[in-house]
C-alpha cells in the first residue's frame, strides 16, 4: 500500500495540470477574443470630442460656475467666497471649498483653470 503522501502528492499533480489547463484555455480564448474584435484608439463614426471652454476659477461668475457638472448655486457661492477671501492658486486647491471632494474634482479638473490674481 502506498503511503499517504504519495497519493496526496499525485492528486496536487492532477490539481495543477487541471488549473494549468483552465489557465491556458482562458489566455486563449482571451486571445482569440482580441483579434476577432480589435479595439481601435478612434473610430470614424465617433463623434469627435467637443472642446470645452475652460472656466477660470478666479474670474468666473456664479452663472459659469453652476453650468459646471456637480456644482449649484450654493457650492457656486462657496467657491466666490473662497476666492474673495483669498484667490486659487492651483486648480487642485477647489478642493478646499466645503462640498467639493475627489470625485467632484475629478470630474471638474479638466474643466478648471485658474489665472493668476
């Protein structure tokens, strides 16, 4: 009779083979998934990207601030307070006006540009 270790050390091959196996099935049916449906960078039927105009933190009014996505009148009010207290030297410092955190941030960075006071 063989010793336990044997038969576990058999079955941990048989294990891995399987995984292995399940492994190499997943690349290539990855694989083939890619080159059936390439991804391009741009698509000719997209439609291009719209310029958006850029809204000076230091100069803009209530108006162009609350067109902004996340921002209404209230936090439009906090950000001209802000900056009637002391103007926006970097566009990263929004962050400080109470109600705006990260994810509104990010979402206004590319928006954002501050002119120097």
């Amino acid at each position: 009779m063989k010793n336990d270790h044997t038969l576990a050390l058999r079955s941990d091959r048989r294990r891995g083979r399987w995984l292995r196996c399940l492994l190499m099935a997943c690349f290539a049916g990855l694989l083939s998934f890619a080159s059936v449906h390439p991804v391009s960078a741009q698509d000719d039927d997209a439609p291009q990207a719209q310029e958006v105009a850029l809204v000076d933190l230091n100069t803009a009014t209530e108006a162009e601030l609350v067109s902004l996505p996340g921002i209404g009148p209230s936090k439009a009010q906090a950000i001209i307070a802000r900056r009637d207290r002391r103007p926006f030297r970097r566009v990263a410092e929004v962050m400080r006006v109470r109600g705006i955190g990260r994810a509104t941030y990010r979402a206004l960075r590319d928006r954002l540009m501050v002119s120097q006071p």
